[in-house]
C-alpha cells in the first residue's frame, strides 16, 4: 500500500514513541450509528464491572502512562485521551456520542487503551512530522480554547500543530462531510510492534464494519 502523505518523524523521538498509522478512505460518517453504540455500551458495562475504581487500573494505564513520562509529563496532570475516556466510563458516564467516525475510534481507543488521534485527512496540508511542541506553540482545540503542545508530543503539517495524544484540534476535526482519515495510534517505544499492529487492524475492522462504503488505504507502524 502506497503512503498517500508524507510522515516523518523527529530522530529526537525515537527512544520515545512509535505509531500506528492507518488511512481510511470514502467513509459515510453518520450523525448516531445504533450497532456501533451497542458494542460501545457493552464495552462500558465490561469496565464498570471490572473495575470500581480508576486506581484499580493502573495495569492497563500502564503504556499510555510510560509515553508520557518518557518526556516528562506527568500523565496524572495532563492526561492520555485513552485514560480520560476510562475514568470517564468507570464513574459511570457514558462516554460522549459525536459522530460513527469520533465514536468508533473511541471503541477502539478504550478497546486497547492507549491514545489515539482522528484527522480529517482532507485538511492536513502538507508533510506530517512527529515531533515535540516547541516553546509557545498551541492550536484551537474542540470545544475548548488553546491546546499547549510546548515540550509534548505533537502532529504538526506545513500549518502548524494539530493534534496530540491528549487533545486534538479543531482545524482537523472529524465532521459529518469527513471522508477520508488519517487514523495514529499513540503508543510507547518499547510497545509490542505484534500488539500494536493488532491493534491497527482491530481499529481497522472496526470503522469498515460501521462504514460499509469505506476502504483502508494503508496500515503500517511508523518506527
């Protein structure tokens, strides 16, 4: 499978993170997906049964934690996405209904736990770079102000950040015309590349089995 974009990333992450890369394309997003909604409440029922606490957790915590101290983020301050969406699900809330494409990637998400960025691949603009924020650097995020990604983990194009493992950005947010998508899972250096590539399939299986009319373009592991 051929690459449609060009992704690099900073030598200076390489004892630090790995990604998964998947790309999707001719996706019918959709306002509500019910089956997709069933196995997500089935998914949140598994870890309220599992689990009274978030402290009771920590093994599966555990990578997604790592990625973040192997820069020095505490990640009990700034936490991952995936963690975010757990204790959101162990204190008995739903978790938030966007659209099938932000749904389905939070399934699988909290499926595997760890971190995982949604980009609209329409409105990435140029060469896509792994790298730390540099000193003053933020995007607008969804539904919040600025997003500092100074000193962290960052996706940036020929415009600048736009996502990290936290918190993506506005500019290239999943909305109901999205079509195509760059899909990054976020996971530490000495993650199983087996597991990983698991977990790109899975979250591949996942978007086709709710989007009948899309195809994956490419899935590979950036290293």
């Amino acid at each position: 499978m051929t690459l449609p974009l060009e992704l690099k990333k900073d030598p200076r992450l390489s004892d630090k993170l790995i990604a998964g890369i998947l790309i999707l394309q001719n996706l019918n997003c959709q306002k509500f997906n019910k089956e997709l909604w069933s196995e997500i409440n089935k998914l949140e029922d598994h870890y309220r049964n599992e689990y009274d606490s978030p402290s009771e957790a920590l093994e599966i915590l555990k990578p997604a934690r790592d990625l973040y101290r192997a820069v020095g983020i505490e990640p009990t301050r700034i936490r991952p996405s995936s963690e975010a969406l757990l204790r959101r699900i162990i204190k008995g809330k739903p978790l938030y209904q966007i659209n099938s494409i932000v749904d389905a990637g939070n399934l699988a998400s909290v499926s595997f736990m760890l971190p995982i960025g949604l980009y609209d691949l329409s409105r990435i603009r140029g060469t896509v770079t792994f790298r730390l924020g540099r000193e003053g650097e933020s995007y607008s995020g969804i539904g919040k102000d600025q997003v500092n990604v100074s000193g962290r983990f960052t996706l940036a194009d020929q415009e600048g950040p736009f996502g990290n493992p936290s918190s993506d950005s506005l500019r290239t947010s999943i909305s109901l015309e999205t079509r195509a998508i760059l899909l990054v899972i976020f996971a530490p250096e000495k993650y199983s590349l087996e597991k990983l590539q698991d977990h790109l399939i899975f979250s591949r299986n996942i978007f086709l089995s709710y989007h009948e009319s899309g195809y994956s373009e490419y899935l590979d592991i950036l290293l």
